[in-house]
C-alpha cells in the first residue's frame, strides 16, 4: 500500500510540474503581447482576457495538487511512524505466547536441562500433593456384608447359652455380632442363628466359620443361612 502511494505522490508531482511549466509558459505570451503597439485592438483584449483566465485556472489547479503532495505526504510519514510502535506493541504479545507455548512443553518425567528438571520434578510434587489432599477428603466406601450363621450343636445335651457365648468371644476388627435366636431341628435339638455384619475386606466368612467349628465341645458344623451385602 505504501508503494501505490509513493507512486500517486510521484504521479501528482508530475502532473503539478506541468501545470507549472504551462502557467509560466502562459506569462511568457502575456509579455510577448505587452511588447505589442499600444493601439487599442479587440482580438488582442480578448485574447489576454482568456490568457489571464486559463493563468488563473491553472493557479487553482497548481494549489490544488500542492494541498494533495502534501497531504499524502503527510500520510506516508504517520503509516511509516506507526509499523514500529505496532511492531512494539505486537512484541508482548509474541513473547506471552512463546512463554505459553514454552510451559506447555514442560516435561514433567525427565530434561536435559538441570534447571527445567528441578522445575517439573516441584510441578510434579505439587500436583501429587493437591492430589493426595483432595484424596484424604473423599470418604471411603466400605464394603460391608450382612451374614446369617446357622450353628448346629452335637445333640440335644449340648448347652446353648454356652455355645452361643463361645460365638460371640469371637472378635475381630470389622467384626460386629447381631442378635441371635434358637431355632428347632428336630428331636430336641435345636440350633442357634446368629446374626453379624462383617467388612469384607477385614473379615472373610470362611475364616468366620473355622472360627467358630473351633469350640468342638459345643459345634459339629456351621451353614451359611443368609448372605447380603450391606
């Protein structure tokens, strides 16, 4: 843009030289007809009067293209002015966006460089830390299940309240006994059925079970009547 304006400017310069060249031209016959006889001729009036004219119109023209050279001149400097203080201006920007572009390369697993390794080894840290902070405050699900023990005596000698006493001796964290009733067999014999609800990842049902066919003087076995998670 700048190059089609030196051009115009160039263009305006010549045609101004011109009329320049035309006006004086112009001066020149006005003298040559002052030279003439002073005996009163209406050709030669009118020919001077349109001289003077065609002088005065090109005058106009020439204060024309002056105000114009001038003018564009004067906007070829302001665009010239302007690129550096926008290339200025442009200069933050570029180096926001390499700063930019530079972080996002950060690796955070390993660098040549000894500073840019001890740069991502603390990102790294930091970021293990906020992770492991917002970690501890989430609550835990915990597993737990609800079982229902059918425990079977040897016969109908067997002391109950004693067996049942064995049971709950048994203890364990994620262990919590539940109420416990007796149920008829048959021929007097009754069992006991006894309720607990364990966590699963503590407490195991076959562990459970074992632990209870230890009491051998009151147990003979140990179903599983019921089994939901909690």
């Amino acid at each position: 843009m700048s190059a089609l304006i030196h051009e115009k400017i160039w263009l305006d310069k010549n045609i101004y030289h011109d009329a320049e060249r035309d006006y004086y031209e112009s001066l020149s016959k006005m003298d040559s007809v002052a030279s003439l006889a002073g005996v009163p001729n209406t050709e030669l009036t009118n020919k001077v009067t349109n001289l003077e004219k065609e002088n005065s119109e090109l005058k106009k023209t020439m204060d024309d293209l002056r105000k114009l050279v001038i003018s564009l001149q004067a906007r070829v400097e302001t665009l010239e002015s302007s690129k550096p203080s926008q290339a200025k201006a442009e200069a933050p920007k570029a180096a926001a966006k390499e700063a930019e572009d530079s972080d996002d390369g950060v690796d955070l697993f390993g660098s040549d460089d000894e500073e840019e390794s001890a740069e991502a080894a603390r990102i790294r840290e930091e970021r293990l830390a906020a992770y492991n902070a917002k970690k501890s405050k989430k609550p835990v699900l915990i597993a737990k299940s609800n079982i229902i023990l059918d425990v079977k005596p040897w016969d109908d000698e067997t002391d109950m309240k004693a067996l049942e006493t064995a049971v709950r001796n048994i203890t364990s964290d994620g262990l919590l006994w539940g109420a416990a009733k007796l149920v008829p067999l048959a021929y007097g014999i009754h069992k006991l059925q006894i309720s607990c609800v364990v966590e699963d990842d503590k407490v195991s049902v076959d562990w459970l079970t074992e632990e209870i066919e230890k009491n051998e003087d009151f147990v003979q076995s140990v179903d599983i009547a019921a089994f939901n998670k909690v």
